[in-house]
C-alpha cells in the first residue's frame, strides 16, 4: 500500500513503492523469462519428436545406388560409386584406394546451388574421408536446372562407406547412403 505523507506546504503526498518493487514488475521478468528460455532451448529443428526409450532402438534408414531423395528444395540421385585407378600426380596425399561417386543433382530452388561440395564420405571405420582431386565437379547449378556430379575420395580402407547429401548451406538433415565398396 501506498504511504501518506504531509508536506511542508500543507498537502498530502503518496509516497509509492519503485516499480522493481512491485508484484506485477516480477510476474512479468519471470513470464519473460520462462518464454525466451522455452524458445531458446526447444532444440526442434522442425521434425518429429523421438521417444528417449525408443531412440535407443532405432536405427537410422539408409538409402543404396539408385534411390531418389529430397532434401529441402534439392533432390538427389545417387547413380554409381565404384574404385579408380584414375590418380593425380600433384596431389598431397597418396591413399590407397581412391572411391568416384557420381550422382545427379536437381535444383528446385529460386537460387543457383553450388555443387560438388554437398557430399560427405564416411569410411568404413566411421572417419571422415578426403575429397581427392581427380575430375571433381565444382560449379553451381542454376534455379529449376540439373546436373550430373563427379567426386572422388580417398581413403585406405574399403567396405561400407556412408554418403550424405545436403546443400552446402542447409538447415535441412542430409540424406544418408550406405554402399559396399570391395
């Protein structure tokens, strides 16, 4: 409640409480609070909720050479990879097997896309491998426009090599290919 007090010239004063001192001030921090907090740690990217007893058990969907996947506005097709004997002879590192994949590109997007740097490899051992300059494509891919892409990796170990699509500037979740390269 707000306090009287008597001036010196007669008249009555209220002497009120500062505004951080009032009960409706701290509803409002706190409410603020708890919404930016709520939006900032949400972690949704958009997709579905996993059950934290489930996600133990699930396993991830791989797609194999010849799937067509979307991801965002961008869908790929993965055509071939195999091993090459092609080698560069001006290329730092020496690995053992050099894996070419060639896969196709269509831009559904508004914007020219770059291509050639949208693929991630994967060894066998879960480490991530080495683009190898061989004929590597690198160039863009105009809006409602397509293309055949060709990129080689190194890496010293064959077996189950995971690929994964998605544009180079993406929020989206890339699309996981697994092959057998012997």
């Amino acid at each position: 409640m707000a306090k009287k007090i008597q001036g010196e010239d007669g008249k009555t004063y209220v002497e009120k409480k500062p505004f951080y001192k009032r009960v409706w001030f701290w509803i409002i921090v706190v409410v603020l609070v708890l919404a930016i907090g709520g939006s900032m740690g949400s972690g949704s990217n958009g997709g579905t909720k996993e059950n934290s007893s489930n996600s133990s058990t699930k396993k991830t969907a791989y797609y194999k050479v010849g799937d067509t996947v979307k991801v965002g506005k961008v869908t790929y097709t993965l055509t071939s990879v195999e091993t090459t004997d092609e080698r560069n002879e001006f290329a730092d590192d020496k690995p053992a097997n050099v894996i070419k994949v060639t896969y196709h590109v269509k831009n559904n997007s508004d914007e020219d896309l770059p291509i050639g740097t949208d693929l991630e490899a994967y060894g066998p051992d879960n480490t991530k491998l080495k683009t190898y300059p061989i004929d590597n494509t690198l160039d863009s891919v105009a809006a409602g426009k397509e293309a055949d892409v060709t990129t080689g990796f190194g890496t010293n170990k064959l077996g189950n090599i995971e690929l994964q699509f998605a544009p180079l500037v993406s929020t989206e979740k890339a699309a996981k290919f697994k092959v057998n390269v012997q």
